[in-house]
C-alpha cells in the first residue's frame, strides 16, 4: 500500500490578490516536491486560487488598510480586531478539520491560530516596520512581526532589493513568483492594479496617448488568467503599485514602474530606490515621464523554491512516504 505524503497547509493573507498568487508559487513547488497540499485564505485572492484549480477554506474577511485609510485607528479598533479574533477561531477549526504536518503562511491571523493550536509553521513576510511612516503603522507592524516571529519554525522574508529594510529575526529569501507559462510576447505595457491603486483607466489611457500599447489587467478587454507571470515575462514594462507584482518582474527581469497607493507601498518605493530595473512614479504624469527612461533589471532567482524547501525541512521526505506522483489539490 503507498502511503500517504505528508499534507501541508499554505494560508494567504486576504487584503489584496497577491498574497494569494505569491503563495501559489509555493504550492506549486511544494507540490512538485510530492506533499500534499491545503490551502486557505479568502478574500480577493480566492478567484485566483480557484482558475488554478484549487478550492480554498475561506475564513472571515478583514480590511485593516481599508479601516485605518478610510476612517482611523478607532475604525482598526472597531471592525478589523473582532475580525482578527473570528478569523483565528475559524482557522482553528479548519487545522482540526485537515490535521497538516506544517503549516505554511503570510496570514498574521493564521499565525496566531497556529500558536495557540500547537500547529507547527513557518510565516512569510515583506512587511518591515520600516516601511511606515506613522506610529500607529510602524508599530503594528513591529507587533505582527514579533507575534509571527515568536512561534514560527522559521520566518521568512521575500526582498528584491538588496540590504535595506529588514525584519529582525527573519531570514532573507528572493522575491516569490509563480513558475508560468512561456512569456507572451503580445504585450508592450502591463498595468497592474491593485486593491488601492489610482484610477487604472485613466492611467491605462494616458499611457495609449504617450504612443505605447498597454494591456490593463482587470479591464474591459482582460479575462482572468491562471497567472500574471507569462505576461509580465512578456511585457516590455511593467507598471504596478504592489509588491507581488514587483517580485514577479524581478524574477521575470521586466522593467517596472511603481506607483504606490499605501504608505506600505511607498515603503517598497524607498527599499526599491537603488535597486536597478526599478522606477518610482508619484502620479500618473510621473508615469509618463518615465515610459521611455527604463531599463530592464538582472533577472533574480525565485524565492518560492527556498520558501518550499524551507518548509520541506520541517517535513518527512515526500519521497520516503512512496509517493508515486506529486500530489493533487482537493
């Protein structure tokens, strides 16, 4: 009889699509390792996670940005901490349910779960306080770091840039992105929005109007794809406000335009700012400026394949289980 490898959950943060996609990535080196994996997250994320084929556990959403931007810390206080508190409780029950050998995550709320619970598991962050400018942020961040930092197996964090800002007591792996397809060569501009991001029409259009092509994704004429990364492989730019996207063209060695929406992502700007292939834009005429000025950057190696095989050392061998065939998602 072939028993059965080991079953890792990977959990994804669920305020934005990228932390859904970077850790897709993982799940793809994970699985081709031979593990079986879970995953978990909700949110934006979930329809990706799903035109890959996989279904997902989704606990309760919560939008920490969205409260602190759009209204303040009593709106954080008000609405994202019972969230929090609900969103462990579910993720709780979901470890009952799957019994993982390992936990694999970027979800501060899994983290936390997984503590409580006695779950072993290592936690994946870009998020350095540094890269905020006011109190209230630079010390949640501080807080989540030595949460996710306290009862992790190993802690992790995915950089494009070199030296910088960091995260004490984390390990520095590259930037995470999704295996792909062959590049698409169809595509001149990519634009990237995410969650927050500027008027992304209105962006898209001013570009058309400098002379260049852009295909707009999320737009009239984009059907969701199973991964950005052939087209950022392809594209003769990229313009994007968050990181996911930038370490998908660092991997993919696309130029890149940032234009950020978040004080989280100006602090990417400014980790970005003497990292080659890299540009930072504060408006759309900024953007404008900049079209013609690129350069693309040395292509980096993908941080998902030492994300996985940091999780596979905490693991039996895939192999030694007489797997015949990396695993399947449910």
């Amino acid at each position: 009889m072939t028993a059965t490898p080991p079953k890792v959950a990977v959990a994804h943060y669920c305020e934005g699509a990228g932390h859904a996609t970077r850790m897709l990535a993982v799940v793809e080196e994970l699985e081709a390792a031979g593990y079986d994996v879970v995953i978990a997250g909700g949110g934006p994320g979930t329809k990706f996670v799903e035109a890959n084929g996989y279904t997902e556990f989704e606990p309760l959403d919560l939008d920490f940005v969205g409260d602190y931007q759009n209204g303040g810390l009593l709106d954080v206080l008000r609405n994202s901490g019972p969230a929090v508190a609900e969103r462990v409780k579910q993720y709780r029950g979901w470890f009952d349910d799957e019994a993982p050998a390992l936990l694999v995550t970027d979800d501060i709320s899994a983290a936390i779960a997984a503590t409580l619970h006695g779950q072993r598991y290592v936690y994946v962050s870009h998020d350095p306080a540094a890269f905020y400018s006011t109190t209230v942020e630079r010390a949640g961040a501080w807080v989540r770091n030595r949460i996710a930092g306290y009862g992790a197996e190993q802690f992790l964090h995915p950089k494009v840039w070199t030296g910088g800002p960091s995260i004490p007591g984390a390990d520095d792996v590259g930037p995470m992105a999704p295996v792909g397809d062959a590049p698409d060569a169809d595509v001149d501009v990519l634009v990237v929005p995410s969650e927050f991001s500027v008027d992304p029409d209105r962006l898209a259009d001013a570009i058309e109007a400098s002379g260049r092509d852009v295909t707009l994704v999320g737009g009239d004429d984009w059907e969701l794809q199973e991964s950005l990364q052939p087209f950022v492989a392809g594209a003769n730019l990229v313009i994007c406000s968050g990181y996911s996207t930038v370490m998908e063209a660092a991997v993919a060695g696309t130029p890149c335009i940032v234009l950020p929406a978040t004080s989280e992502q100006r602090g990417v700007v400014d980790a970005l700012a003497d990292t080659p292939g890299f540009y930072a834009a504060d408006s759309i005429a900024g953007v404008e400026a900049l079209l013609d000025a690129v350069e693309p950057p040395e292509p980096h190696a993908n941080g998902a394949k030492r994300v996985a095989d940091v999780a596979a050392s905490y693991l039996p061998d895939a192999a030694s289980t007489g797997s015949d065939s990396p695993a399947s998602a449910d």
